[in-house]
C-alpha cells in the first residue's frame, strides 16, 4: 500500500504565493484585455463599477471560496472531487473538464494570432487595410463557405509552436512546470501591460477615451441587463466553477489560507480589468481624435478590438511597433497562462482516472487536444467556427456547468455547511450565513436567467447571421456531445486504490505550527 500510496502522491505547490500566482495568471486572460472595457462602456461607463464590484463579491469571490473548498478538500480533479462528495455527481466533474478541452482548442488558435501579431507589429505589416490584412492575407477567409479543411499554413505553424511550449509546460508538472511558468510570465504580463497604458496616457486624445469609458451613466443602474452583464463579466473573467481553481486548489498543501487567498485573486483580476479598460480607452481615443469620430465610432471588442482596431491605432501613432509589440506581447502571455490552466484541468482528471504519471498524461491529452485544434481552426473556415465554438462553451458550457453545480451542492446534496466549516478550518477570512446565502441564492437565480434567456435568444435568432449547419454542429451539437460524454466518463471505472488514497490522506497527522507558518 504504501508504495501504491507513494506512485501517485498528488502534485503540489510549494507554496501559497506561488498557488496565488497560477491562480492570477489563469484568471487574467484575453477577456480582461478585449472583453471588459467594451462591456463596461456599453453598460454605463463608470456606472457599471458598481454593479461589477456586487458581482464580484457577491457572485464571483463566493464562487471561487466554493472551488477553493472543493478542490482542497477533496483533493482531487474536478470529477474525482465530485465523486468524493457524492458518488452520483461525478458527470458534473467531467461535464467541466469536457468544456475546458473544448475552449482549449480553440484559445489556442487566438494565442497563436496574437504571437503572429507581435511580429507583424514591427513592421506594421497589415499596411493601411488592417480589417483586409486579417481577414484576408493572414486568415485566407472563406466566407462563403460553412465548414472546410483548407490549412492556412500562417496559421498552422504558429499554432503547432503554441501547442508544442503548453505541452512541454505541463510535461513539467505542478511546480516545475506552470509554478514557474507563471512566476515568469505572470509578472512580464504586468510590466509590460503596465508599459502599454503609460504609453497609452501619454497619446493625444487619451483623455477624450477615459471619458468615453469612465463618464458614469447612472440611468443604466435601473437596467437589469447592465446587471446581469456585471454578472457574467464576473463568472467569465474569474475562471470560476469549470474546473479551473478547483484543480489549482487542489494542490495546495493541508494548512492553506483558502478565503486569503480567494480575496487576492479576486481583486487583482478585477483590478488588471480596470487597468485594461484604462490602456485600451486612451488608445481608442487617440484613435478617435486623430479619425476626427466620437469614441462610440472606433469602440469595438474580442476580436474586431485587437486585431482590427489597435493594428489601425498603432498604424496611426508614434511609436506605434512599440505599442503593438507592448500589446500583442500582453495578450500572448495572458493567454498562455490562461491556456496552460484550462488544459492542466483534463490532464488532471485524466492522471487521476488511469494513474498515468504527468508526461504520459500531458502527452496523452495535450497531443490529443492540439490535434484537434490543428484540424478545427487554422483553416479558412477557422475563424466562424472559434467565433461558434466560443459562445456555446462561454454561454452554453461554463454558465450552464455553473447553475447545475451550484444547485447541486446547495440544495440536492446541501453541503454548502460541510464546504464552509472546511473552509473555516484553514482560513483567516472566515465565511458565515452570508457567503451561504450568495452561493445558494443569488447565484443561481443569476446564472438561471442567464441561461435560460439565452437558449431562447438562440432558438428564436440563430448566431450572428451564420449558417444554421454551423451553429447546429459547433454551438449546440458540441455542447450536447459534451453533456452526453460526461455521464458516460462517470460510468468508467477508476483506477485501484484511489479511495484508498484519500482515506490515508484524511488520516495523516496534521502539520506542525513550523510547517503551517511555511505553507501560509
């Protein structure tokens, strides 16, 4: 037993600032840089603070406090950790671990675009078309087309490379791997995002931009759709209940400040936001002045943001192959910091049901995933398939694992108490009737109405004008395929010894004062 114990001791971090470092570099992804400014300008400007910052703690922190109680708890992949809570949730574990591939195929490909885009921003290649230059000269757009396997080899090889440094990341493991991954990346992301607003700043027409972004419209406040966009900027943009801080928390050490650190995550995410919204709102007003158009005019987000508009914006500035180097870098490392989370998710729960070693399963999953990413999207087809793929995984996916989760744990298996005592146990931060009260009530009403309103939109328009083929296959198709796959995983068998493990683990000694001093 104890050398069975010993082959598959679970991974952990070497400490909590490194935790709190992966868990940041996840968190801070490309919707934080070309998700959030747009969203708050569209929903009152510097009104929507307020919303957004309800959300945050009373929908998004929660959350988080309710992965973190998972995953340390039960120490295990989502699926392994819902198994431990209850036996019959298990598929809710795979459901997260099936949209984490899924969105892994494809953050990949706009991972790959934004490291073309770094290179082309030295010699501003896109010329004075950028929208042609994307669309046609770098993509090779089919748009007549529903779905094709016509490669764009400008595409496929950087797309290769991403897949091949993600891969060799998690190869690594826990600590060797993403720990120090994020160590290095996570703080170059902030010095050079921090560079790319200060040059921001300092452009002529910035000021017009933040007063585009910031100038509150407090009528927007009596709008409940500006409040459910707080929401879901919130569930989005933390990486919360699809598995990703489940599995992060999963392995840190017995005696760790979970709710600590849940705080910290929580607002450095939400602060890089504002400070993207700062750094994109100043350059969209220089754009705005040097075009002689309002704000409104140049405003756009995702994908029109940063590769058709701030290419226009770097076209237009002094220094521009500065800028675009500044920001096209920053949306690189967020997403690769992003991406090697969303994959460790399914290499994870994999290692967890067969016993795989890390590197079997790092090759096993993440060749498996970049096969299909390399197949999906770097075609002239690609871009409408990720812009289909990316909404039902986003919309669909995350919020509908989301709402069945929540449901489950606080009304069918009512362990919310079990979840807040443990998280107490550990914890300076302590959590009560209110942090119940969040999770079990607001949340899913919340998450609800987002879901079911948005099957209905579906149902009634279709997606943004694409064929019905497309959208059938990749939006709904894909998220059904899911579902149904996720109960099947819940039926195979688990490896030997893996309950076992987890009863020695819950019948070790505690740690000394000495060691919970080094783990906290």
């Amino acid at each position: 037993m104890a050398q069975h114990e010993a082959a598959h001791k679970r991974e952990v971090w070497s400490g909590r600032s490194v935790f709190i470092m992966a868990a940041i570099g996840s968190a801070v992804g490309l919707g934080n840089i070309w998700r959030f400014p747009y969203i708050a300008y569209e929903n009152g400007g510097g009104a929507f603070l307020i919303p957004y910052l309800v959300a945050l703690l009373t929908a998004g922190i929660p959350l988080l406090f309710v992965d973190y109680a998972m995953g340390h708890k039960f120490r295990g992949s989502p699926p392994l950790a819902f198994r431990r809570l209850n036996r019959g949730s298990e598929f809710i574990g795979w459901w997260q671990v099936l949209i984490c591939f899924v969105i892994g195929v494809y953050y990949a490909v706009i991972v790959a675009w934004a490291g073309c885009y770094t290179f082309f921003s030295i010699t501003e290649a896109w010329g004075d078309n950028p929208e042609g230059f994307f669309l046609e000269d770098f993509l090779h757009m089919d748009a007549e087309s529903t779905f094709g396997l016509s490669f764009v080899p400008g595409v496929a090889w950087p797309l290769v490379l991403v897949w091949v440094l993600v891969v060799a990341v998690l190869a690594l493991g826990v600590q060797r791997g993403i720990g120090n991954a994020n160590k290095i990346f996570v703080p170059l992301l902030v010095v050079l995002f921090g560079a790319l607003v200060i040059q921001a700043l300092l452009l002529d027409g910035s000021a017009l931009g933040l007063d585009a972004f910031f100038t509150p419209n407090w009528e927007a406040l009596t709008d409940t759709g500006v409040w459910i966009a707080a929401y879901a900027q919130i569930f989005f943009s933390l990486s919360v209940a699809f598995g990703i801080m489940l599995t992060y928390s999963s392995y840190l050490k017995k005696k760790t400040n979970l709710t600590g650190s849940g705080l910290v995550v929580g607002f450095s995410n939400s602060s890089f936001e504002v400070l993207a919204g700062i750094g994109v709102f100043s350059a969209l007003g220089f754009m705005a002045q040097a075009q002689g158009v309002a704000v409104d005019e140049v405003v756009a987000s995702g994908i029109g943001l940063a590769f058709i508009a701030f290419p226009t914006i770097v076209s237009q500035m002094p220094g521009g192959p500065i800028f675009g180097v500044l920001f096209f870098g920053s949306l690189v490392f967020a997403g690769f910091t992003s991406m090697i989370s969303i994959i460790q998710v399914t290499i994870s729960a994999f290692q967890d049901k067969t016993g795989l070693g890390k590197v079997p399963a790092a090759l096993t999953i993440g060749g498996a995933a970049a096969i299909v990413s390399i197949l999906l999207f770097p075609t002239t087809t690609g871009l409408n398939t990720l812009d289909v793929v990316d909404r039902f995984a986003n919309q669909f996916g995350i919020v509908g694992v989301a709402f069945v989760a929540v449901i489950v744990i606080a009304w069918v298996l009512r362990r919310l108490p079990e979840l807040r005592d443990h998280l107490n146990s550990v914890s300076s931060f302590k959590v009560g009737l209110g942090w119940q009260i969040f999770v079990g009530v607001i949340t899913p009403v919340v998450l609800g109405y987002m879901l079911f309103s948005e099957i209905r939109d579906r149902i009634d328009e279709g997606y943004g004008g694409l064929p019905d083929d497309l959208v059938t296959a990749f939006g709904w198709g894909v998220q059904i395929s899911v579902i149904v796959l996720a109960v099947v995983m819940s039926f195979v068998p688990w490896r030997r010894g893996i309950e076992d493990e987890f009863e020695l683990d819950e019948n070790r000694p505690a740690l000394t004062k000495t060691q919970q001093g080094e783990n906290s």
